[in-house]
C-alpha cells in the first residue's frame, strides 16, 4: 500500500506540474502535499508569494497562524494531511490589489474538480474526512463561491464522483490577519472537524 501512495502522490504531483490549463501557470505552483501520516484532506484557496518559494501549500502567515491551532486544539499536524489547493497556481494580482484571487472558470479546470484525484485519495489513502478552507474551496462541493462566513463549522455528507466524503467548510486562516475577531469562529470550526473526525456527524 506505501508503494501505491507514493506511486499516486508522484502521478498527482506530475499532473500539476505540467498543467497548463489556465493563465496562471507560468505564475508559479504550490504543489500537492502528502503527509506521511495523512488520513485527511485539506483544501485551500491558492497558493501566494511564500508558497510559490517553498513549493507547498500553507507555508506563509496564515499557515503559520493555522497550524499552531490545528496542533493545539485538535492535537493534529501537517503530516496529518493531504493538503491541495482550489488553484494549484498563483492567480495574477489585479492592478491595486496586494493578492490575486482565483477565478470560478479556473477553479472549473484545475486539478481537483477536473480529475479524479479525489476517488484516488479515498481508495488509495483512505481519506474521507475533508476540510474545506475559505470561500473558494468551499465552491468545489457546492457551487457558491460566498458565504463561507455563516457556513463555517458547518458538516455535511457529499457524495462526490461515486465516492463518499464528509466535509467541514470552515472560514480561512488568512481572514484571522486581516480581522482577529475571526480567531474565535475559526478555532470553533477546527474543533466541529475534531467533531466529527472522532464521532461522525
């Protein structure tokens, strides 16, 4: 089974690597992360500037900032995790603007809601607890690409390309820099996917 891990990390891992699908590819890629332990998903929004340098997802501010929540609340860590993206690019950042955000049309063509990475993930790793990170993961299961504010916390069971998922949608880590009045409904949201990780919805 580790050599069938490593052999569907590698194949996932070389589809985003030579995806040129959208205008966002020669912006830089975070690529697919495998923990060695992982028996979950994460999804986030898109990579930015700190990601692109090392490569993986979450490795910025916000990472910094959710990872020392997921490690003291719910007693989790990085390795805990297969982490991807909605965009495994970095989006161009509007004129006037500090970050780029992906758009429904790339989100519609890249690795997640493109493939069938997902499937793969739960035969292959057993994965099928997900958390879901901001707005723009959110849209993968549901089509919306707001609201994650009164979603966040919130469980569901999806039925997704024949295979069953559970999944928490929780608001994303980077909302607690721009407002830390958000700190209290994220850790909330962590500790609903502890919830339900151990008990079942």
């Amino acid at each position: 089974m580790e050599n069938l891990k490593k052999v569907v990390s590698s194949a996932i891992t070389e589809k985003v690597r030579k995806c040129q699908k959208c205008e966002f590819y020669s912006n830089g890629k975070a690529y697919p992360f495998f923990g060695k332990h992982a028996k979950f998903l994460m999804i986030g929004e898109a990579p930015h500037v700190e990601e692109i340098k090392q490569g993986f997802p979450f490795v910025g501010d916000s990472g910094e900032t959710m990872w020392k929540s997921i490690n003291s609340l719910i007693y989790l860590d990085r390795e805990d995790f297969v982490i991807l993206n909605s965009v495994m690019c970095k989006p161009t950042v509007p004129l006037g603007k500090t970050v780029g955000k992906p758009k429904k049309e790339n989100i519609d063509i890249c690795l997640i809601k493109s493939t069938n990475a997902l499937p793969y993930l739960n035969a292959v790793f057993g994965i099928k607890h997900i958390l879901s990170l901001g707005n723009y993961a959110k849209y993968i299961f549901t089509g919306n690409n707001t609201g994650i504010e009164s979603k966040s916390g919130i469980s569901e069971n999806i039925i997704y390309l024949d295979k069953e998922f559970t999944i928490t949608y929780c608001i994303h880590p980077a909302s607690i820099l721009h407002n830390p009045s958000n700190k209290t409904k994220f850790e909330q949201s962590l500790i609903s996917f502890k919830e339900v990780i151990t008990f079942g919805i």
